[in-house]
C-alpha cells in the first residue's frame, strides 16, 4: 500500500514537472483571476542603457576604468572620501552621487555624466579637498537631456 502511494505521488510530481516545462501550467507570482477579461500584460521591452557608446569608448583602453582603481590603502581611501561628500551632499543629482570615482597613486579621475556645468565644479572641488590627493582629472560630461 505504501508503495503504491509512493508511486502514485512520483507519477504526480512527473507529471506536474512536465506539465510545468511545456507551459501547461502557468507559473507565476501573481493570483490568476478567471473572471477577469484583460488580457495578460506583455514583458517589458529590453532596450540597451543610454550609455552603450560610452561603455564601448571605454572598451579600448586608452581611458581609465574602474578596473584600474588602485589597490593601495590611501588610494581607497580617497575614494570613499570622495564618493561620501558626493553623497552626503543632498544638493546634487543622481547622477552626481552616482560618478565614477578612480583613483590610482593619488591622482583622482572623475567620470560619467552631471546635471550642469555648477554641479561638475562642485564635484570637482569637492575631489580636490580630499586630503592625500595629487590632483583631479574630470572627466565629467554635462547632460544636455
């Protein structure tokens, strides 16, 4: 009897597998309403970031990276410095809190894009106030969106 059982449970867990892998059954984490009439909304479209041809500038070599961060301690440090005055200043954009930040053998480079041409100098003056940093190469770009 148990045996039987435990086939008939290996049959049913076979069977719903199966049912699962060829879309009979749908799977999902939202409740099914049969009484509901709209149609099943389609998947978000996929579109490539706004900065793909950055991403591919970047690809050639000849611009820093965060790959190239430095290693040292003072070198992170000045990194974290740097990236916590970005973001504790509530002045700035998303997009200023969110720049790139290298930083190798004290040289800081600044990278990706800003709301205004005010919120670059700030960002840049606010790099140059880190102590321990050798000089600022920004490479901030104004969005003119």
């Amino acid at each position: 009897m148990k045996q039987q059982r435990r086939n008939t449970s290996v049959r049913l867990l076979s069977a719903l597998g199966l049912a699962l892998s060829i879309g009979f059954v749908p799977v999902s984490s939202r409740a099914i309403d049969p009484e509901s009439d709209d149609p099943p909304k389609p998947k978000a479209e996929v579109t490539d970031p706004e900065n793909t041809g950055i991403n591919e500038r970047d690809r050639d070599g000849a611009h820093v990276t965060a790959f190239d961060q430095g290693n040292s301690e003072a070198d992170r440090n000045i990194t974290a410095s740097v990236r916590k005055l970005l973001v504790d200043d509530d002045s700035l954009s998303m997009n200023a809190h969110n720049v790139k930040i290298i930083t190798v053998g004290g040289v800081v480079t600044l990278r990706g894009p800003v709301d205004s041409a005010a919120e670059k100098g700030a960002i840049e003056t606010k790099a140059k106030s880190v102590a321990g940093v050798a000089s600022v190469h920004s490479q901030l770009e104004v969005d003119h969106d």
